[in-house]
C-alpha cells in the first residue's frame, strides 16, 4: 500500500513539475476560453494591420494621382491664402512694383517630390488676376526651401 502512495505521490509531483515547465495556453475571452475568438486570430490581426497602413498611406496623400494636377479642395484656407500672400511678396521683392496681395481665387496643387501649387491670385491694385506657380518641399530644411516658380499675369 505503501509503494502504491509513493508511486501516486511521485506521479504527482512529476506531474506538477512537468506543467510547470510547460507554457501556458493562451487564453481568450472573459473566462479563459482556450479557443480563438475570431477578431482574435493573429492572421485577421495582420490584416487589419495591413487595412490599417493602406488607410494611412491614402490618407497622407488625399487620393492624389503622383505628377497629376488637382483642383484645390478649399481655396479659402489659411495655408493656401498664404501661400498666395507670400507669393505676392515674393515677386515684390524681385520686381519691386508695388503689388498689393487681395486673396486667392482658385487654383490646383500637384503632388510630385514636394507640392505644386498653381495659384489664380486676385491683387488689390493690380490689373485683373496673376498665376502663381510656388514649390513647397515635403520636408522644410535650410537647402530646401519654399520657391516661387513663376509669378505673372493671368491673361
């Protein structure tokens, strides 16, 4: 009887430490349950990762075509009216006549290795509207710095 219980008793104990050993099963759901929920399994995780990474790489670029011109989406915006300001500003430091900036009117950007913007730019003592064409890099540094491409008459 003896030689059954330490048996029994070192079955045990070898039992204990073998699962001890083991690693746990992953548990899902509120009570352990072993079995993935669905949401849960890692081949669904990846592709929502992946759903996930196209969602940004369309957002970063709003739906624009690389090289294709599409019309500006708010032309009263701040940063497209400034765009529009600095322009102005721009060619009155190179041709020196007095042109005063009114507001944007329209224009279309391009997305290349920076923004195109093509501007239709209304002056307060100029006569009738100007193109603007102003380069905007992705990323600002001192080399690579916002430029007015071409600034003239619209007509």
């Amino acid at each position: 009887m003896r030689t059954v219980f330490l048996l029994l008793l070192v079955t045990g104990v070898v039992a204990v430490i073998q699962a001890a050993a083991m690693p746990a099963a992953p548990t899902y759901g509120l009570f352990g349950d072993p079995r993935p929920r669905p949401l849960d399994h890692p081949r669904i995780q990846w592709l929502r990762g992946r759903a996930e990474a196209e969602h940004v790489k369309r957002r970063a670029n709003d739906g624009m075509i690389y090289g294709g011109l599409s019309p500006l989406r708010n032309i009263y915006h701040p940063k497209i009216q400034g765009l529009g300001q600095w322009a102005v500003a721009e060619h009155v430091k190179r041709a020196n006549d007095g042109l005063k900036f009114g507001r944007v009117v329209g224009g279309e950007d391009q997305l290349v290795a920076g923004m195109n913007y093509f501007l239709l730019i209304q002056a307060l003592n100029g006569k009738g509207l100007y193109k603007a064409q102003v380069y905007e890099p992705l990323e600002e540094s001192p080399n690579n710095a916002r430029q007015l491409v071409s600034f003239g008459p619209a007509n």
